[in-house]
C-alpha cells in the first residue's frame, strides 16, 4: 500500500492535476483573452507564494508550500497549453 502513495508526493501529484483540469475546463468556456488573463493571475499567486514560504515561513514548512505552490503553478501552464490547443483544435474544425 505504500508504494501506492509514492512517498508523500500523492497530495502534490493530485493538486497538479486538479488545477491543470480546471485550467483546461476553464479553457473550454472562455476566450483565449480570459484564460490568458486567469493563468497570469493564478501564477503571480503562486510565485507570491512561492516567495512567501523563502523569505517568511522558512525551514522545512516553507519548502512544503513551496512545492505546493510549484505543483499549482505547473498545474495552471499544462492546463492552459491544453486548453489552447483544445481551442485551436475546435476551430480547425
């Protein structure tokens, strides 16, 4: 059972692949403008973040947030690159 939960990393595996499958759905409502616009906001929070958990949380609880905001932010950009490929695709169509 547990090699299932790989070490601890399965909370920072499924948040990744939460955000990028809210990105993509996200990506299928609205425009380009809209989503563009929702990733550059979403990855200003999680380099904000990012830099919190360095300079002010520190030690070992600071890199827990931070690469719990890493995962957010990759979520976010994979999500939004599918999207926008998704989008291209259906207006090939």
């Amino acid at each position: 059972m547990d090699a299932l939960m790989l070490d601890g990393w399965t909370p920072l595996l499924l948040l990744g692949l939460f955000f990028a499958f809210m990105m993509f759905f996200i990506a299928r409502k609205v425009s380009k403008n809209v989503l563009f616009l929702t990733s550059a906001i979403m990855s200003l929070l999680c380099i904000g973040l990012i830099l919190f958990s360095i300079f002010v949380v520190g030690g070992w609880e600071g890199m827990g947030l931070g690469f719990f905001a890493f995962t957010i932010f990759i979520g976010v950009w994979i999500g939004t690159i599918f999207g926008i490929i998704y989008q291209i695709y259906q207006n090939t169509k």
